[in-house]
C-alpha cells in the first residue's frame, strides 16, 4: 500500500492552471507531476552537494584575484 503524505500547497493561479492543463494533456495527476519535480529538485541538489563536498580541498581563488589575471590577459 502507497504510504503517502497528504499535504496542502497554495499555487500561484497562472501556475495552478498550467498544472491542470498539463496533468490533464499527459493524462497524470498534479500530485504525481509536483512529486516528479520535487524529486528532480532534490536529486539536483544532492547532486551540488557531491559535487562540492568533492571540491572542499581544492584552493579558493578570490574574486579579486581572478579579475586582475582577466585585466592582465586583456579580457576586460
């Protein structure tokens, strides 16, 4: 049995209205469209996080630094 979680979101109308032509064009719920989204959203940041943690010893270069070498190299 499917042990989902009932929750109560507040769409902007516009929003809202897309959501429900679209569930109805792909034949799916909005619960099942919003759940796909905030899967993708998650797994993206999941993602950023791996990818920073992966980077944490890398050397830092400051902005400032990074400006000049661009000045120098005749970039700006």
């Amino acid at each position: 049995m499917d042990q989902s979680k009932r929750s109560t979101i507040y769409f902007d109308p516009a929003l809202h209205q897309a959501l429900r032509l679209k569930a109805a064009a792909t034949d799916r719920s909005i619960s099942d469209m919003v759940n796909d989204a905030v899967r993708a959203a998650l797994a993206e940041d999941a993602e950023d996080l791996a990818a920073a943690a992966q980077r944490m010893n890398e050397p830092s270069v400051s902005f400032e630094s990074v400006v000049r070498d661009l000045r120098k190299r005749g970039r700006i």
